[in-house]
C-alpha cells in the first residue's frame, strides 16, 4: 500500500510538473504571439498541442499564426478543428479565416460553404464573397492582361516591396541576414529586413547596394517612395530613432513612418518622424498622390474598420500634416487593406484579402478622387493574381511597366519581385455593351430608324442611337449603376428594360413594340394600326371563330388600355353570290362581333356595327370579273374605325 501511495504521489507530482511547464510554455507563446512574432510563438504553441493540451484559445493562437505566416496549409487544418469542436463560441473572424486558408489551397467550393457560415453570423462587408457567387467569373474576365517574369536581382531570402527610384528600384529585403521575417503580415519587431539600390541599366557585376545613410538600422526598414526631383523619401521602420526603439504597452516595438532627406549622392540623412506616428499603433507603407501633396499610408490606429485599413493625410508643408483621413468602406474591409500605391492618373492600386480574391493577399485597383470613395473595386487578376500573397505593386502608365510581390512557389526565396507588362489597360469605367434588335410585336418585322436610349436613375438621358438597316442598335452604359434600355418609334408604344448594376458582362436586349393606338385620328383602321390577321367566318355564317377571337381580343385589350376610345366595325364580303344577301351577311357578321366584345365587357355605348357587302371592293373583283381566290380574299375583311 505504501508504494502504491508513493508511486501516486509520484505520478501527480509528474503530471503537476507537467501542467505548469505547459503553462509556462503558454505564457512565451503568447507573449511573442502578442509581440507578433509568430514564427517562434508557433514553434511553442505547436509543441504544447501535440504534447495533448488543447484548448479554444490555443487553436485560434496556433491557427492565427500560422494564417499570418502565410502557412495557409496548417491554418486550415487548425481552423476546421477549431469550428468542429468549438463553432459556438468562435468568433465570425475565423469562419473567414478558414474560408480565405481554403480558397489559397484551391478549395474554393469548400471556400463558398464556410463563407456562407460565416455570412449567417455577421453582417460586416465581406459578406459579399459569400453572396457573390459569380465572383470567380468576374476575375477570369480581367484576367490575362499581364506577362510576368521573375525579377533578375532577386535572392533566396525575402526580396519585396518595390519602389521606383532614378532608373531603378528601392526594394527591402533580408538577403545579408537570412532572417525570414513576414513582415507585410505581421508588423512583427524582428530585425534585418533594410531598404536596398538597384539600378536595372548598371554594367557592373553587383547593382544591388544597401541604401546608404542613415536610413538601414538593426530593425526593420521597408516600403519606401521617392518624390519625383529625388530629394526626399518617405519610408517604413520599426519604432527606432537616435538609437533608440520604443515599446507600446505590451512591449511592441510598432512600425512608423519617417522621412529622409538626400544629403549627398546617394547617401540620405537628416531622418524625422511623421507627427501622426504613434507607440500605440503602426503607420506603414506610404505612397505618394501625383501632385505630392497627399500622403496615403497604412495603419490599425483607432477609426480603422479592419485589422488594417488605407488611410491619407495632406502634406502642408515645413513637416506640416494634416489630420488622417480613413479612405473609407468601399476601400476599407474588416479585414485587411494595405501596400498603397497611385499612379499619375489617380489610380489607386492595393493588397486585400477582405474584397474577393483567389486567395491569401489579392492586389485590386480603383480611381480614386478626393472624398469620391464610390468607384469599383477591380480585382487585376491572373497572373499577377495567385491563390498565393501577391501585394506590393507599382506600374509606370506611360511604359505599362511595373513591378509586385508574391511568395507563390515558383520564387527563388520566401517572397520575390516580379516584373510585368500590362498588354491591355484596366477597365475601371465599368463599361458595359448593350446590343439587340427592335421588332414590331405582331409581325416580327425589323424596324428601321428606331431610337434607342440609355436613361439613367435620374431620368437623364446619357446616350442614344438609332437601329440600322437591320433593325439592329448598340450602346454602352455605365454599369456601376442601374440604367434604363428605352426603345422608341413613331406609331409605336415606347418599350424598355431596368438593367441594374453589374460588372460590365455584355446585355442583348430585345424590343418587340406595340402599335400605338392613340397615335392613330378618328377614321384609322384599328386592325391595320394593331397589324390584325384577317377575321375570318365560315362560308355563309357569321359566328364568330375561334382564330378570329383571338384578333378581335387584340382589340378589346386596346379598348381596355384607352377607355375613352370608340370604334366601329365595318364588315365586307366579296363580289361572289347575290348582292343583298352578301349585304345582310355582312351586317350579320358586323352585328356578331359588336355583341361578342359587348360580352367580354366592352360597353355598347363604344361600338358600332355596319355591313357594306360588297359595296366597297378593294380591287377589280366585281360581279362577273374572273378573279383568283387570294385576290377575292383580299375583299373579305373587318375593319375597326376609330370614332373618337
């Protein structure tokens, strides 16, 4: 008995030892989890798991981590067990999460099913990925306008962030430390990554060359911009000056932006800090408006919507700024927005995996004015697009030329820069091809010399054309916003169709036209202006048949549409048989038809009836005259005269 309470007392002393070096382990974790140093805090959290402690908190520790090292692969394994076991007290963000893993590992209808999960808990604006079903089509549309290669200078180690610089790039990258720091995703406080000069057209054997200065330190430095005369650059740090770095409140060192100035050739100095930095938030990646006038950078400070949004500032002048200014939902997601970059015709380019995407990071691009945040937001597409992290991409608009990152698996290191050529420009206007035809409604035939308008929302009309020699019209609308297809002929009923917005796949739209009753005058043939078939009645009867119920329906639905209308029926036989009789045959029919439409609800007060017989032939067919049969046939008719 003794050893076995000495054996127990063993075994718990054990397990207890176990316990509490397991939660010293979670406290390392957490504490580099919370610096947003994942890579070693995964290594912890890993090793804790698959020593048999789990827990929810631990999952979402592990499966965040690996999601912000880009180790899409392992956070979807972590998530899907996370949602399995703990779905009821998980947080929306990491149904998202798990839905973005899936979609960077191609798995994309696992992707729509764990969005729609994650659409049914939150009603923030990424929502649209689960309700745009079509999104994957509206990508493929806007792809295929790049050829892309790898860039020449890159490195086995992290090469990213391009800047355009004389006749070169500034570019950040680790290549002297080996350090493979995920930096974009994290703004994590590990050292090593420094600004570098390449000059594409150098015949030297080694272009590339640190930035000299004082910019390069022990932490972090990267995305950088230039303004166009080469004085001055703005660039990303860690929170360090004067030798110094700077911890928030839970021991972060954060990212700020400073600004240099070039002192000699080649060699920047005199560094500042811009006022609206901060220990408690990061600032990143500026980018510069084309008039430099306006500063847009990225950053979490309070106000942002997501876990990062784009924000600008004036530049005033004399290290002068104004207030930041949040670029708002239509840019901005609950997730993350960042890598600005603007080109010299106002176009905004950037990295999201908030707006739809084909996984991980996705470079988009947007017109963008001041306070006009309303314009689309484009995904640009394959191949500059991956279900890979692709980001960071600056163009040249007058040579179509540019760079971005990616760290997708053909890469030489963990990212690389690519340079591309854009074959076809952007469609940011949202342009859309509106073509068809317009027919009369009755008879099918094409009519010519047809207008035909775009009217927008607000009853302006935006464009017009008339149908050609084939009753054929096209047009083009702007499909960021409802519009309204308007078909118009004189003597016909105008026609036209609601085309909401859309993302600019081209519309056939068709028009039949009725014929426009009220634009025919007192003694106009109703039946020709509504294009009737013949009514027609059986050899010596006047009943009404069931193919003439449906011509003289036609024209009871126009006596219904225009309540004040009057007519009267005029019936005619041909020349064939005794004169009186085909007389009173004729009023017979006459008198037929007005009862049959006074059945149907017409009011007798509107009709009148009159037979001629074959008082008023429509050709030589008189008594006597050898006719065909078709020419006869042409003198039996009904005629429905307007009256008023």
């Amino acid at each position: 008995m003794l050893k076995k309470i000495l054996l127990f007392s063993v075994a718990v002393l054990t397990i207890h030892g176990s316990l509490v070096a397991q939660e010293k382990a979670l406290e390392r974790a957490n504490q580099k989890y919370d610096e947003y140093s994942f890579r070693p805090a995964i290594d912890i959290y890993k090793k804790v798991y698959e020593k048999g402690f789990e827990s929810p908190d631990l999952l979402k520790r592990l499966g965040n981590s690996y999601y912000y090292n880009a180790d899409y692969q392992d956070a979807a394994s972590i998530y899907k067990l996370l949602i399995e076991k703990y779905d009821t007290i998980v947080s929306p963000d990491y149904f998202f999460r798990y839905a973005q893993s899936l979609k960077t590992l191609g798995e994309y209808d696992s992707s729509k099913e764990v969005m729609k999960r994650f659409a049914a808990l939150t009603e923030d604006s990424r929502i649209k990925q689960a309700q745009d079903i079509d999104y994957l089509s509206k990508i493929e549309e806007n792809s295929g306008r790049y050829d892309i290669k790898q860039f020449k200078y890159n490195s086995r180690y992290s090469d990213f962030a391009p800047a355009f610089y004389k006749k070169g790039l500034i570019f950040s990258s680790d290549r002297d430390t080996g350090n493979f720091a995920r930096y974009r995703h994290t703004w994590n406080a590990k050292d090593f990554l420094d600004l570098f000069e390449v000059n594409e057209d150098s015949l030297v054997d080694e272009p590339v060359t640190k930035i000299e200065g004082d910019i390069n330190t022990r932490l972090h430095e990267s995305t950088s911009i230039v303004t166009k005369d080469g004085s001055t650059m703005y660039f990303t740090r860690n929170n360090f000056l004067d030798g110094k770095k700077y911890k928030d409140e839970n021991g972060t060192i954060r990212l700020k932006i400073y600004q240099a100035t070039l002192i000699a050739d080649g060699v920047w100095g005199d560094i500042i800090e811009l006022p609206f930095n901060s220990d408690s938030y990061s600032v990143a990646h500026p980018a510069l408006s084309p008039d430099e006038k306006v500063l847009y950078f990225v950053s979490d400070m309070p106000g942002t919507i997501g876990e990062s949004d784009i924000f600008k500032v004036q530049i005033v002048g004399d290290g002068t700024f104004g207030a930041p200014v949040n670029l708002g939902k239509t840019i901005n997601t609950e997730a993350r927005e960042t890598f600005p970059f603007i080109t010299n015709s106002d176009v905004l380019y950037f990295a999201s995996d908030g707006h739809p995407g084909l996984g991980g990071l996705d470079v988009f691009a947007t017109k963008i004015a001041f306070d006009e945040y309303d314009q689309p937001i484009v995904n640009v597409g394959k191949p500059i697009n991956t279900k890979f992290d692709d980001f960071s991409l600056i163009i040249n608009e007058e040579s179509s030329e540019g760079y971005f990152s990616s760290n997708r698996v053909e890469g030489m290191g963990e990212d690389d820069i690519y340079s591309f050529l854009e074959t076809s420009p952007i469609q940011l206007d949202c342009m859309q091809d509106v073509t068809g035809t317009v027919r009369d409604r009755i008879s099918n035939e094409i009519l010519i010399g047809a207008t035909v308008k775009i009217i927008d929302e607000e009853n302006n009309e935006v464009s017009s054309t008339i149908t050609n020699s084939k009753g054929e019209y096209s047009l083009n609308l702007d499909c960021n916003k409802g519009n309204f297809v308007r078909a118009l002929m004189e003597g016909y009923v105008p026609s036209e169709e609601y085309l909401p917005k859309s993302y600019g796949k081209p519309q056939i739209v068709d028009f039949y036209l009725e014929r426009d009753v009220v634009s025919g005058g007192f003694g106009d043939d109703l039946a020709k202006l509504l294009q009737l078939s013949t009514i027609y009645f059986d050899l010596n009867k006047y009943d009404i048949r069931p193919d003439a119920e449906i011509e003289i329906q036609k024209v009871i639905v126009a006596m219904e549409k225009y309540p004040s209308l009057k007519i009267k029926i005029n019936a005619h036989t041909d020349s064939r048989g005794n004169d009186a009789y085909n007389l009173w045959l004729s009023q017979k029919r006459a008198e037929a038809t007005v009862n049959y439409m006074i059945a149907k609800g017409i009011g007798k007060n509107r009709l009148e009836g009159e037979g001629f017989g074959e008082e008023k032939l429509l050709n030589e067919c008189g008594n006597g005259v050898p006719c065909s049969r078709e020419k006869h046939q042409l003198n039996r008719r009904s005629e429905f005269i307007i009256l008023e």
